[in-house]
C-alpha cells in the first residue's frame, strides 16, 4: 500500500478561521482513494470527504502543494500498444493526448501527486513497462 498524507492550513468554510485540513491519497488493490478531514477548533465544523480516483481539484491541488509533483517515467516496455491503453483507460486521455505520449517514450507519461504516481507506475508494471517514479 502507498499512500500520501499531508496537513496544510485553510481557511474554514463556514467561519473563515484557519483551521487544519487533512489530506490523505492511498492506493488500496490497485484502486486510488483519497480523503479528506477537517475540524475548525472556532466554530466547531466537521467535515470529511472521500472517494477514488482522483481527488477534485481543490483537493489535489492542496496535495500537490504540499506533497509536491511527481513523474512516471518509463524506460522500456514490452508492447507499447499495452502501456499506451493503460495509460488512456486509467487518465481518460484522448487520442491527441495519446499520440503525444506515443511519440515521446520512453520518457515522462504522467505528472501529478505522489499518490497518483505510484498508482499508475502499479498499473503499468502489470503489462510490462519498466519505469520509475520521480519527484520533479
């Protein structure tokens, strides 16, 4: 299991007082999941949010900024036909999207949080791709 967690400082939604948010992405059986947890000590809110896949944006953007950004790059690959579908079944790429990655490995296919990117380096070790994960 990999998994991101972080805390960052936000402003409550319903007092305005900052307040501690909690931020985790993990995968779990190759699924990604996310959650987030938040508790204002002045108005006393509770809020919690979770779901899979990827986080929505505000979410991930607190992940990034705190967590940072990090790469799958791919190095080889045993039928790039393979690593090409993953890649666009799991991202929900088009094809113009698809073309680029095509016609840049090996190299980088994917940008964004730790948690995402130790998802898909899972997903494309299933059908062979040998790779890494990098922080950028």
């Amino acid at each position: 299991m990999n998994s991101d967690a972080y805390q960052d400082v936000d402003a409550c939604p319903q007092c305005g007082r900052q307040h501690t948010v909690k931020i985790y992405q993990v995968v779990i059986h190759k699924t990604l999941r996310w959650s987030e947890s938040i508790n204002c000590p002045k108005c006393g809110l509770q809020s919690e949010a979770d779901g899979r896949g990827f986080p929505p944006p505000e979410i991930r953007e607190h992940l990034l900024r705190t967590g940072g950004a990090w790469c799958v790059q791919v190095t080889e690959y045993p039928s790039k036909v393979a690593l090409l579908r993953v890649l666009r079944e799991n991202l929900k790429l088009s094809l113009n999207e698809v073309k680029r990655i095509s016609d840049n490995l090996p190299g980088m296919v994917f940008l964004g949080t730790y948690g995402e990117a130790t998802w898909l380096h899972e997903l494309i070790g299933q059908v062979g791709a040998i790779g890494s994960v990098d922080r950028v």
